[in-house]
C-alpha cells in the first residue's frame, strides 16, 4: 500500500517539498510572506551570494511557490500562496489516516480493557 501511495505521487509535489527541503528557501518563502520584495533586498539578510540566492529563487519559482517579474532593472518577487495549498491538503489526508488509525487503536485497547476487567471479575 505504501508503494502504490508514492507511485502516485505528483512531480508538483516533489518540486514543492523539494524547494522547501533548503532552510535558504523556507528563509526567502517566509520573507515573501509578508509581501513583495525586490531580488536583491531579499538575498541581501542570506549569507551566499546573489548568484547563489538566484540559483535558490530559480527552484522556489520552478515550483510554483514564487513568481517574479522584472520592472526596469528591478526584478520583483511574489509568493504565490495557492502553491502551499497542494502540500496542505496532501500533509492534512496523512494526518487524517494518522489519526483515524489512532483512534482505531484507542477503541481497541478500550475493548481490551474491558475484557480484561471481566476476565478479572469471574475468578
């Protein structure tokens, strides 16, 4: 079952986890959650390069997490907030399974419990 659950996974999702697996990103992502920003002020608190933060900026944007657009000779970046979605929903049915199987395991061990009291009872 497992093996079938990653097979079917989605090359979106691996891009997107993937450009948030890197603390330098998740640092430009969170930046860019407060609102557009130019490329420059947002590598600039980053300690690489601004080579180095476009090369990070160019996975954010292949995943769908940021776009950017140049202005003059200002490139300008925007979070796109709907990118986040798909890691939601997909992060929020593994907790669901989690939980509907923890919640199993507890009327389980109430029935345990139960029948162990009654085995205790008839001695």
């Amino acid at each position: 079952m497992i093996v079938r659950h990653m097979l079917n996974q989605s090359p979106d999702l691996d891009r997107l986890f993937h450009a948030l697996s890197d603390p330098a990103r998740r640092a430009m992502v969170e930046r860019l959650s407060q609102g557009p920003v130019s490329v420059s002020d947002l590598a600039r608190p980053l300690p690489m390069s601004l080579p180095a933060a476009m090369q990070h900026l160019q996975v954010l944007e292949s995943a769908g997490l940021v776009h950017s657009e140049k202005i003059g000779r200002v490139r300008t970046c925007a979070m796109e907030p709907a990118a986040l979605s798909q890691a939601e929903r997909w992060i929020s049915a593994r907790r669901m399974e989690w939980e509907r199987r923890l919640d199993q395991l507890g009327e389980y061990l109430k029935v345990l419990q139960r029948e162990e009291g009654n085995d205790g009872a008839d001695i």
